[in-house]
C-alpha cells in the first residue's frame, strides 16, 4: 500500500451500525443509488447497510455456534470498496470473536483501499486492526491464495464472474455471502441476462424475487456440486435493489452428487397433473376446483421449455435455516450494531438522529426471527396475488392469516420479503378457507 493521502480525503464522516466512516464528499452527493459511471470511483451505498448489518449478526452466529471449529477465523471482504462490512466486523462484534477472525480486504481499486487504511487508522475499530490486511488486486485471483471460512462477494451488477473461484477458494466446512444487484434479470424482467448468465426463466409475477433469489441459489449449489460441495441456504433476502443469499458450504462427494434433488420448478397456475407431481407431498387436492397458484416441480418433470408458466430451474429446498434466522432478533441486532447517544458524539448525533438510525437496524431484521418458524415451508403467500386468484375484494391481512393458520395448528409467518406475504405449511385448502373466512369472494 502507498502511504499518500487518498483523494479528497476527509470527505465526509458518517456512522453506520456503531461504526464511523470516511466516504468522499462525491459519493454522498452522487451515488444514493446503484453505482454509475458519474460517480465517485469510491463506492459507499447506504441502501446496503441492513446487509451490512446483517453480515455482522451472521459471522458472530457462525463464529460462537461452532462451524468453523475452534480455531482461527479467515474471513474475506472480497469487493471491500471502503471496507466498510470487514470494518463493521471489527468494530460491532465483540472481543471474543474478532479475536479468532483474520480479515483480509480485496478490491481492485487502489483509491478504495486506501480510504479504507486510512480510516482504520484515524479511527481504529474497537477490536483494534492487528488481525486486518489489504490486497490490491482481482479477486478472482486473489481469493484462490488460501482457505476461506467466510468469503463475501458483493459485486456491481451480477457475482457470476466471482463464484466458482470463491467456491473453490472455502475450507471444508465456510459461509459464503453473495450479493446481486441485477435484480432485473434475476427476476425475470431482463430475460436474455438471465437465460445468458443464469440459463434459467423467471415469471415476473409477484415471487419474482422469490424465484430469482432461488435462481441464485440453484447456480451457485451447481458450481459448489462441480467441486465436491454441497451448499445449505442460510438466509435469502430480497432487499429493495438487489437479492443477497448466505450459504454454507461443506466438502461432501456424497451430498454433491445429490445436488439435483434440490433443484426443479416452480409452476404458476398448475394443472392437476403437474400438482400431483409437485415436491411437495403434501400438497392437497384442491377442493371445489380451486387449484394452488403455483407448486414446486421435480427437475426431470417434463415441461415445455415455450410454457411461461415456469420459473426455473431453481432451488426448491428451504431458502434459509430456521436456527440461524431465528437468531436475527431486533434485541440482538441493537445489541451489537445499535448507536447509543453520547454527548461527546463526534458527528453530533442528537438523540432523534440514534433513534432513526436504530430503527434502521431494527428493519434490516423485521420479521427474520418469525419467519425462521416458517422457512422450510413450500407455501409463500403473497397476499395481493391471493386476492386475484380467489376473486375476493381486497386482500387479506397477513398478520391475521398467521394467526388463524396457526390456531388450527399449522405452522406460519410473516415473512421478510418486499410484498405483504406468509409462508406456511398449512394444506392449500387451510389457506382458501382462512382467506374466506376473512371476507367472502365478491
Ligand atoms: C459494490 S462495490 C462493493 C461495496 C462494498 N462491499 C460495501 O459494502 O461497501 C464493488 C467493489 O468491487 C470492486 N471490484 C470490481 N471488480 C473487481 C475485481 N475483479 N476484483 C476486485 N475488486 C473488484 C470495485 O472497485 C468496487 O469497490
């Protein structure tokens, strides 16, 4: 690294999470949104800390639960920019797991790094800076330099480029975090990216996000299937521009070779053939014709690749691991990354500043611990398309849906996902009759 001041050094001071940064002046100005050519060659996008955010609650979970064992942590930042996330791990986690993580950050870029080494210097974080290195360089070299436990792809636009060396680069048991801002093609409305970069469909209805999140997850379990791995999802979230999925992924011949059991469909508007293959053995026999608004199918069902009632292939399994959402409480989130108001605030937060900002770490985890209950369930209901289908006036609460699904004993919950929805695993005619029961179809 060169030791010269970064350009337009200090720029601006901000906090996220509990942690200060330095961005330059031109990116607050410029870039609020994706990145674009005007911008800043440094990047800062504050529409990503609830994934920052979330990042931190996950490597502390993994860390105390005991994936990587009991020895040294190594983590990548692999698309550092300023640093940012690896800087939140060393500053929002706590003593006694930073003191197991190395922590390398990777960009391309040498202005980003040097923002990056420059405010860990001025404002080093709390756990100290001894454990954090820097590499210049292309990550899709620099990641294949030594084992990974925790590799973190967040890219501009689409992390196909970066996977398959990632994938190649995880110790025998690792979490990798991708991050995908081409949310257009992943969920169908770009459909020549997707079918090029993904060789998948997507019905852009409204599990678009939910289909393209599983997309994400079906190309990546591939890749990890082609070097002796398989993965299991930890987390799929849909958040506002792009899609962000934590996975582990664990060296295992024997569950690779099954990796296509965990890919098929998913079919809008099926017919009662297609339901009665559904992956879903539960899946009711409709009652007084009114069929599901879609089910999951095998991958080797045959299906008419013109048909655009399919979405796919994509991962059928859980998008995410009841045990590790149902940590992500909003206790625990404040916990660790929740600002607390202090006279001598450098930035002079007044305390209606903290309250917002801890209400914004409160959202990065809405719903996340109801709907671990949930998760592994096939049903996800979005309540506007459940209006459409069942012709009734307007849709029904989804809050009170819950409620009344469970009180016939079925499991259910609020989901963490852009459109009022539920997941369950309550029989399709549970959820006609519940639907009904709040107002009756006009
Ligand atoms: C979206 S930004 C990363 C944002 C950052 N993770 C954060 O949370 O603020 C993508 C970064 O990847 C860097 N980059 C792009 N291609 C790269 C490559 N092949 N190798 C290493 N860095 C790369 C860019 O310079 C940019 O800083």
């Amino acid at each position: 690294m060169n030791d010269y001041e970064p350009e337009g050094w200090p720029g601006l001071l901000l906090r996220e999470g509990k942690t200060l940064l330095r961005v330059p002046k031109t990116v607050k100005e410029e870039n609020l949104g994706p990145h674009s050519k005007k911008n800043s060659s440094v990047f800062y996008n504050p529409a990503m800390a609830g994934s920052r955010t979330r990042s931190v609650l996950l490597l502390n979970y993994a860390i105390n639960s005991g994936i990587f064992g009991e020895g040294e942590v190594y983590a990548l930042d692999g698309l550092a920019a300023t640093g940012l996330r690896a800087r939140r791990w060393l500053n929002e986690l706590p003593l006694s797991s930073t003191n197991r993580l190395r922590v390398e950050m990777v960009d391309n870029n040498p202005e980003s790094l040097l923002w990056a080494k420059k405010i860990n210097e001025e404002l080093p974080p709390i756990n100290g800076t001894d454990n954090l290195n820097y590499t210049l360089g292309d990550l899709r070299k620099v990641v294949l330099n030594s084992g990974r436990h925790w590799v973190d792809i967040d890219p501009f636009g689409s992390p196909v480029p970066f996977i398959d060396s990632a994938i190649q680069s995880m110790a025998r048991v690792g979490i990798l975090e991708i991050s995908a801002t081409d949310s257009a093609a992943l969920t169908g409305s770009s459909k020549n990216p997707l079918v090029r970069r993904y060789g998948a469909r997507v019905k852009t209805d409204g599990l678009a996000q939910d289909s393209g999140l599983r997309v994400l997850l079906a190309n990546v379990a591939r890749i990890a299937a082609k070097y002796d791995r398989k993965i299991e999802p930890l987390m799929s979230i849909w958040d506002s521009h792009h899609l962000r999925i934590s996975i582990k992924v664990t060296k295992s011949i024997e569950a690779a070779n099954k990796v296509e059991n965990s890919l098929g469909w998913r079919v809008y508007s099926p017919d009662e053939v297609e339901i009665a293959s559904s992956v879903d053995p539960d899946l009711n026999f409709p009652l007084d014709g009114i069929l599901p608004m879609n089910c999951f199918l095998p991958l080797y069902y045959p299906k008419n690749y013109n048909d655009n009632r399919f979405s796919g292939p994509l991962w059928t399994g859980a998008i995410g691991d009841s045990e590790v959402m149902s940590y992500f409480t909003t206790e625990e989130a404040l916990r660790l990354c929740g600002p607390i108001y202090d006279e001598n605030d450098i930035i002079n937060s007044s305390h209606k500043d903290i309250e917002r900002e801890r209400k914004a770490i409160e959202k990065s985890v809405r719903n996340l611990m109801d709907e671990s209950r949930a998760i592994d369930c096939d049903h996800h209901i979005v309540v506007d398309d459940l209006a459409s289908w069942l012709k009734l006036g307007s849709p029904p609460s989804p809050r009170k849906m819950v409620e009344r699904l469970e009180n016939f004993g079925y499991r259910a919950a609020l989901t963490h996902y852009g459109r009022p929805s539920f997941r369950t695993n309550a029989t399709w005619e549970a959820i006609v009759e519940c639907a009904m029961y709040f107002q009756p179809p006009i």
